[in-house]
C-alpha cells in the first residue's frame, strides 16, 4: 500500500513539473507567436521527448532461483557431526544432535542406563566320593559350600586299631633260647668253641648245638663250649627287642652244650624258618631238594611274607625256592612248569615285581598247553597291566585274548570291564559285568555293576546293586562303599554317612578284614565328606585325619579308577568352609602335590582362584581339569565364567576389546555347549541357556547391536520352550531397551516384557522380578519425560524470560552465556539490594509446572573475588525454583534453591522437613561445624552445576546438589504433583558498588510430558 501511494505521488509531481514548464514557454513565446501556437509547439517537444525517453524491453532469459542464505545456528538440511554411540548417558552438545531424533527445542531424554540383568549362579561343584560319578555324571554333585563350625563336638565312629597294626617282632623272633623247668629262658649266643659271631663257621656250629648233626670228627655234642649273655624269661627279653644287642653283654658265661639237655632253639628269624622248613622237606641245603619239596618250602615261607615278618622277606625266601624249583623243571628229566608258573606269578605279585611277574607270565603263556592254561595266563596278564601298571588299553587286549582262549572266561569278562571302566566306558563295563554274572556267582559281580550304575549317572541302580551285593556278604566293605556313595550323590547324607560308618568299622582280621583294611582309608574319607556336607566340623576333621593315618598304615587303594582319596583335599575343604579361602588355597596345593592328575582337584583349585579375585589363574586350573576329564561337563560353565572374566578384567584395563576377542568367544562357546549338554540331560533346567544369555551380552568385541541382537534370540529361543521363564523374560526386555534406540517401537516391547515378569508367579523376594519391577519403573518413568536446553545465542531474551533489573545491573546474552553484569564497569551496583528488592533476577516461566518439574540443571560461573582479583566477592546469586510470582524478588517462604553467598554455599527451602531449614529462610551450609565454601571456579573448568532434583514417586523429595556433592536432601510435603505454575528464578542481589560478572550457561530442564 506504502509503495502504491509513493507511485501516485510521483507521478503528481511529475506532471505538476511539465505544467509549470509549459506556461513558462507560453509566456516567453506569447509575443512571438501566441499563446495557442506556443502550446502546440511545446505539445511537439512533449511527444519528441517521450520517443526518445520510451523503455527499452529486457531480453527474454531463464531466471535461476538461487538458495536463501540465511544465517542459522544449524543447517537443517545438514545431519552436521553426528554422534554415533546413541547409547550414551550424557546430553549431546549443542553443536551435534541425535540423527535418530526430531529436531526441536524439546525431546525426548538420552536412554537411561539399566543395570544388566543378574548373572544366573553356578552351584558349587561337590567334591565326589569313591567310587563315585564318571565326570560326564557330575551334574548328581551340584550344591552350595556347607558352612561349618570348629570345635562343634561331633564324633566319629571307633575305628578299629587292628586295621592299622603292622607287624611286631616278639622275643622269640630276636633271640636264641633254651629249655629250663618246663620254660623259655632267652640267651645271647656269642661263640661256640672261640668260634665268634660273624666267623662262616659260626651258623653251622649253631645248627650242630641245636640239632646235634654236623659236628666236625673230633668234637662230642657234649663237649661243645658255648659263651653266651643270660638274658632271661619274656619279660626281661621284652624289654630289650628293639635293641637286642644291648643284650650281648649281659650276664656272660661259658658253659657245656650239655647243660641244657633240654634243647637249645635258634631264634624265628625268616632265614632260620627257611632253613627249618628245607630241613622238613629233606635237605638243609635247597639244591637238594625237588621241585615238590621246594613247592612246600615255598609255601610256608609264602605264610610267613603274608604275616609281615621281617618287612615279607618271606616272600623274598618263597620267591628263591620257586625261581629253584623252576630251573629244576628244565633240567632232565622235564616237566610241565605250569604248577611252579602259577606260584612264582603269585609271589611276584606280592613283591610288586612287575617286571619279573610279566617275564613269569610270558613263560606261563609259552608253556600252557591247554585253552584254560591259555585264558589264565592271559587274565592274569591283563590284570598286571590294569592293577599294577595302570594301562588299562593293554589290559583290555589281554583280556582279549583270554576270551578268545576260553569264550565267556568269567575272570577276562571281570577284567574287561575292569578296563573298560579306567578308560571310561562305564555302559560298556556295565555291560560286560552282567555277561560275567550270566556264566555265574552274579551275587559277587553286583558291586561292580553298582560301580557302574553310578558312574553312568543311576543312582537308584547303583543302590540297589549294592543291596543285592550286601544281602550275598554282608560284610562286604567295597558293597558298602556303593551303597554310601549312592546315597551321598543322591543327597541322602544321614543315610550316606551310616553306610560309610559301616565300612570303616569293620574289623580287620580274616579274609573280609583283608578287604576292609584295603578299603578303609576310602570309608573314612568318604565318610569325612559327608561330615562336612552335614555341617560336622569336628567329625569331618576327624575322619580326613584317620583316613590319613590308614594311609600311612599301609591301606591300599581298591581296584576302581576313580578320584584318588587325598585327606589334604578334605582339609582344603573345611577351611574354606569356615570362610578361610588363602588357607585351602594352601591346603590344596598340598593335594596337588599328593595327587597329581586328578580333575577335581585341579576343579576346585580354579574354583578357589576365582573366589580369590583371580580369573587368570582360575582359567589355567579350569582348563588343567578340562584337559584331565574332557567328558567333564560341568567344567563347561566355569570356564566360561572365567574366559568372560578375563576378557573383562582386561578391557577394564584399558586394552582394546578386539585383542581379547578370542577370550569373548571362548566364553560364549563354552556357555553354548553348556547349556546343549543341560538340555540332553534335563529338558526343563533353563539356567545354562539363560546363562547363555547374558554371556552374549557381555560380549564387549561385537557392536552393541549385535550383542544385543544374539541375547534377544538366546532369550526368545528360552521363551519357546518355558513360556513363563521369568529370566528370560528380563532379558529379553532389557535387550529391546536397548535396542529402543534405533528401534523405537522397542521401547513398547520392553515394557510388556517386564510387564510380564512383574505378573508371573514368583517366591516372595525374587530378585528377578524385583529387576523388571525396577526396570519398568525407570523406563516408564524416562519415556513420560523431555528435556529442554536453553541457549543464549541471541542478541537478547526470548519473551518467555522476564528481567529485573534495578541499581545498576543488566542481564543478556552475550557470546552464549547469560551474563549478569554491571552497567558501570568501575562503579559497580547502585544501590544496596535484599532479598526482597533483588538487585538483578532472571526469571523464565512456562518452562516447568508443579505438576512437571522433575530436574533442573545451571552451569553457574561466579568468581570467587572482585575483578581487581582482590577483594572477596560479596554478592549473593541463587538458582531457585518457585511459585509463578509477580513479586521483583524471592516467593516468600516458597520454592527451593542454592545460592553462592559471599563465597559460602547456602540453601533456602520452603515448606520443607528439616528443622534447620523449614523456616523458608536462606541458610549457610555447614560440615563439621565449619561452612562450606563454594568451589574455586578455577579449579572447576570456569564453573560449577547448580542441580535441583525432584524424586520420590509423589514428587516430594528434593535434592540440592553442587557438582557431584549432595548437599542438601529433604521432604517438602506441600511439593505434590498438582497443579501450579512455577518458574526458574536466577539472579540475587548485593551491596552498593558491588562488581557483578556472573555467569549462567547450559540451562538444562528435564520435565514430564
């Protein structure tokens, strides 16, 4: 319209010009010509002058339109520096933006950070007995750690001594004797005829003095002249067996041989009764004899190995006998060796001569003529490498050998799955023990076949096979060894621990006691293990310490391949029960030392070095165990536990995911074959594959999309096989959280997954649903919330801001910052202000309500002194939030904030709870009796945050905090989420000629939607 107007008005002035001009030409013409030839004439030079004035048109072009350049803090058509972790916890600067969200003034919140889901425990792996589960069977050992209490006064049966008992010499087995009134009268010879102990002549004149034969021509029994120390009767020889030869010198005399008509005895050494039993069987010299009577030699001296004499040197005696015997039976006439074979492989057995038992046995094998002799000596072959050189393989091609000797050898089939069960085919022993019971005596093959039963996992079989065991001999220790370890898998401890109480009681004398001394230190070390299981400290420690001295005492290991029985390992056990871990670690060193090569020490240990804090070394003994018994399935948990924990402690360091990648992978192989062997096993056990799970989320070498993208599947995979598993619900939800952030309608998904867990059925107190209360809680809680950041980027306040300005002091943007600062750079505030007449107050409203308001964030920049840098700075600004108030200063007795107060930190609360603060008056701070200085901007990057939080579900609480210090917290029951209008108030007051240059940037608002 202004243009149209200024168009009209030209065009007026225009004419009123050629008007003018025109009367001035008649008037000077008027004379000349006329008036009207005047007129014509000037019309002439009017048109003449519009011809040569006429417009020119343009040449016709294509016009390019060109891009508005219009200055804008961000180029919308621009993603600008983009921020790739969308995953972060921290706002954005104001110069990058999420390309996930709409660009606005307000938006949605960064993801809150939700704590990954609880680790699924693993049970403690319970240490097995013997015999005990294969470790594919180990699963029957899962449990807690018992915890126990020393000097609880528990018992432990009476064990027999006699099981212990070696042999002890006797007075007769030390010295000579003779006969006086009827009675032993002991002696010490010490030469016969100035013939002295150590002469060659010296053994031969003895036999002559006892047995009257031998003597030389010229000597008469009678005139023998013996000198000899008088020792006495048993008592007096008692006393001097362990040092006979104190005896030398007691009491010496030289008498006639025929004083003691009686007789005169040579001690019952193992040479004497070698040399008494040749005598019997025809010679004193053993080249004498024949092979029948070296036969009979062998076998007294056989007895008297057995009895323990003199460390078995009967045996050794037996043994020269036989190997006699043996050469004897080449020369002419020969004979079949079988019969003397058979009695060699025996002594050698005894002896622990393998080499020489093995080259008996090859001789055996060569000579046996007939299917039986071949199947025997195969068996017993078989047995020597299985017994006694632990090679079960070569045993079992012995054994083969024996039943293609003898089809259906019921001692090959034993051994066979002996065999079969070292190498650890217990189906195929089992097996083959029910073939040997079919060809007979089945009775004495059920506790091999309850060995085997165990080991497969059957414990309800394994008892009964026991039980069928105990009714045939009832005093069968190696049945009752089956019978406690059923029980005991099965958890059945009181029971266990009688069975095995048994065991160890028996007594040790005949053949059964043979049996259950060999057995014994495995009762007692069973039996400690369930002590301990029942929480029996006392007891436990007991056991373990008798099961140590049968050890020592010489019990033997039975024939079963199981875990070897070290006490040290049960001492490694109560101690870390009684929460003393650096002391089992100890203890179980020791073990290790005793028995090498046993998995479950080597479990434990890594188990051990876990709870010390130790994944590295844990992972070493893990995998020692692993490489010890690879069918050892619950060694697949741990090792992922601690391959994760490697991996973990390592980029926790500082070292880049991707060079512990293969420790990440590892883990999660570990935890897959885990949970496939869980599922063969028990279809409806979930935990391996939760476990799974969260292996996968912690997988820090794979983008977070990936990571989280595997657990979702992991999890949904759960889901389809136990609709209601709680955990897998919980992961679930935490994963489509995550992955909310660029897939929003995620976000809805995460809800109804914790929703779900929050309505299933669950113990009270489950600590997963507790978790996906929480979650859902804060994920609610941050989808119902926006933030909105303040700029001061303009060249003043946008009009939601209102200002007070008085005595002197302006407040405006300026380079980005809202600066509050004094009009006069010298001359400071004009006036004094107060908390009622502020000298200067920035108050924005509409930016939060009563109902909304949750936080409210200010980088406030106040320095500490004048700007001279000299005097303190005396003025007082606060960040409050309050009432709407058309008041210039502070609602009265309303609102909350945190003020700088001449270099102090003061607090002012309305309607708050606690007594210092409750009267709505601004309050110093103090701590300790001291107040609390505001922080050295200098120190503090230029600044400080000013933070005033809302929490609590009614909104009630609120928290002050300076930086990362809280300083106040309290309950202002008035502050409900209703409806009101509040506003942000920034600004204070001070003194007259007060220098002001305060600082406000980063003005943060976080408020529900």
């Amino acid at each position: 319209m202004f243009v149209v107007a200024a168009g009209f008005f030209s065009s007026f002035l225009l004419l009123l010009a050629l008007g003018l001009v025109g009367l001035l030409v008649t008037a000077v013409l008027d004379k000349a010509v006329g008036k009207e030839r005047a007129l014509f004439l000037w019309a002439f030079v009017l048109v003449g002058g519009c011809f040569l004035l006429r417009p020119a048109a343009p040449p016709p072009s294509n016009p390019q339109p060109k891009p508005l350049d219009l200055p804008a803090a961000l180029d919308p058509s621009k993603l600008g520096k983009v921020d790739v972790q969308v995953f972060q916890r921290e706002p954005l600067p104001r110069s990058d933006r999420n390309p996930f969200e709409e660009q606005s003034d307000t938006h949605a919140l960064p993801p809150e950070r939700l704590a990954e889901p609880d680790d699924v425990a693993l049970a403690f792996p319970l240490p097995p007995t013997v015999p005990g589960a294969a470790p594919s069977a180990r699963w029957l050992y899962r449990g807690a750690v018992p915890t126990i209490q020393a000097g609880d006064g528990s018992k432990l049966p009476d064990v027999p001594d006699d099981g212990f008992t070696a042999w002890q010499p006797e007075a007769a087995d030390v010295f000579d004797w003779v006969m006086q009134g009827g009675k032993r009268y002991f002696i010490y010879i010490r030469a016969i005829d100035d013939v002295k102990e150590g002469d060659p002549a010296f053994d031969r004149l003895k036999w002559a003095l006892v047995t009257k034969e031998g003597l030389p021509a010229d000597k008469s029994w009678g005139s023998l002249q013996v000198s000899l120390a008088a020792i006495g009767p048993d008592d007096d020889a008692k006393k001097l067996v362990a040092t006979p030869r104190k005896a030398r010198n007691l009491r010496v005399s030289t008498v006639a041989a025929s004083e003691h008509e009686q007789g005169w005895f040579l001690r019952r050494s193992v040479d004497n009764l070698y040399v008494e039993a040749c005598r019997r069987a025809g010679s004193p010299r053993p080249a004498d004899l024949s092979v029948d009577s070296l036969k009979s030699v062998a076998a007294e001296m056989a007895t008297v190995g057995t009895k323990g004499n003199e460390d078995g040197r009967g045996w050794t005696r037996a043994i020269e006998a036989l190997e006699l015997a043996l050469a004897k039976c080449k020369q002419p006439p020969a004979r079949d060796p079988a019969d003397v074979l058979l009695l060699l492989i025996e002594a050698y057995r005894a002896v622990h001569d393998e080499t020489r038992l093995l080259a008996a046995l090859a001789d055996y094998l060569q000579t046996g003529q007939g299917a039986t002799s071949r199947a025997d000596g195969a068996t017993w072959a078989g047995d020597v490498f299985l017994e006694r050189l632990r090679l079960p393989d070569v045993a079992d091609l012995f054994y083969g050998r024996a039943l293609k000797a003898q089809a259906g050898w019921r001692g090959a089939l034993v051994g066979r799955g002996d065999a079969l069960s070292a190498m650890g085919d217990h189906a195929g022993a089992l097996k083959v023990y029910r073939t040997a019971g079919d060809a007979g005596a089945r009775g004495e093959l059920s506790v091999r076949e309850g060995e085997a039963l165990l080991r497969t996992g059957d414990v309800a079989g394994a008892r009964q096979a026991a039980d069928a065991a105990l009714g045939a001999n009832s005093f069968d220790a190696r049945a009752f060894l089956v019978k406690g370890a059923a029980l005991y898998a099965a958890g059945d401890l009181a029971a266990a621990r009688e069975a095995f109480a048994q065991a160890a009681v028996l007594p040790g004398d005949g053949p059964a006691g043979m049996l259950a001394r060999r057995h014994r230190a495995e009762a007692l070390m069973d039996l400690g293990l369930t002590e301990w299981r029942l929480g029996h400290g006392d007891a436990a420690v007991a056991a373990f310490d008798a099961a140590d001295r049968a050890l020592r005492a010489g019990a033997q290991r039975g024939r079963s391949a199981d875990e070897t029985v070290v006490p040290e390992l049960g001492r490694a056990l109560v101690l870390l029960s009684q929460g003393n871990v650096d002391a089992a670690s100890e203890s179980l060193d020791r073990a290790r030392l005793l028995a090498p090569g046993v998995a479950y020490v080597e479990m434990l240990a890594g188990w051990i070095a876990r709870m010390q804090g130790d994944p590295a070394r844990a992972r070493g003994r893990f995998e020692a165990a692993l490489a010890l018994a690879p069918g050892l399935s619950e060694l697949d948990g741990w090792l992922s536990e601690t391959r994760l924990g490697v991996a973990l402690e390592a980029v926790n360091a500082g070292k880049p995911a991707s060079d512990v990648a293969g420790d990440f992978d590892a883990a999660a192989r570990f935890a897959e074959r885990a949970a496939e062997r869980e599922a063969r096993r028990d279809p409806k056990n979930q935990d391996f594959a939760v476990r799974t799970a969260l292996v996968q989320l912690r997988a820090l070498h794979l983008p977070e999309r990936r990571r989280f993208a595997d657990a979702l599947a992991t999890a949904e995979a759960v889901l389809t096989r136990a609709r209601e598993e709680r955990r897998a619900l919980a992961i679930k939800g935490y994963c489509n959280y995550r992955l909310g952030a660029t897939d929003a309608p995620r976000y809805d998904q995460c809800l109804r997954d914790f929703q779900a867990v929050v309505d299933l059925q669950a113990p009270e107190g489950d600590r997963w649903r507790a978790y996906a209360a929480a979650c859902l809680k804060t994920v609610k809680r941050w989808l119902a919330l926006e933030e909105r950041l303040l700029e001061f980027g303009e060249t003043k306040l946008s009009s939601e801001w209102a200002t007070i300005e008085n005595h002197g002091i302006r407040t405006g943007p300026d380079d980005g910052w809202l600066v509050f600062r004094d009009v006069s750079r010298g001359a400071g505030a004009t006036d004094d202000g107060s908390v009622t007449d502020v000298t200067v107050a920035a108050r924005a409203r509409k930016l939060f309500t009563k109902r909304t308001l949750e936080k409210v964030q200010v980088w406030v920049s106040v320095p500490k002194t004048d700007r001279d840098g000299a005097a303190a700075n005396n003025i007082v600004f606060g960040v409050v939030a309050q009432p709407l108030s058309d008041g210039k200063g502070l609602a009265k007795n309303q609102g909350f904030g945190l003020f700088y107060d001449k270099g102090k930190v003061a607090v002012r609360i309305g309607g708050g709870t606690d007594p210092a603060f409750k009267d709505g008056e601004m309050h110093r701070v103090t701590r300790d009796g001291a107040e609390v200085d505001w922080p050295d901007p200098t120190a503090e990057g230029g600044g400080v945050m000013v933070e005033i939080e809302r929490t609590g579900d009614d909104g009630t609480e609120i928290v002050l905090r300076l930086g990362n210090q809280q300083v106040l917290k309290d309950r202002v029951p008035a502050f409900k989420r209703t409806a009101g209008d509040f506003e942000l108030w920034l600004g204070g007051w001070s003194n007259k000629a007060s220098n002001w240059d305060v600082r406000v940037d980063n003005v943060r608002v976080v408020r529900s939607k």
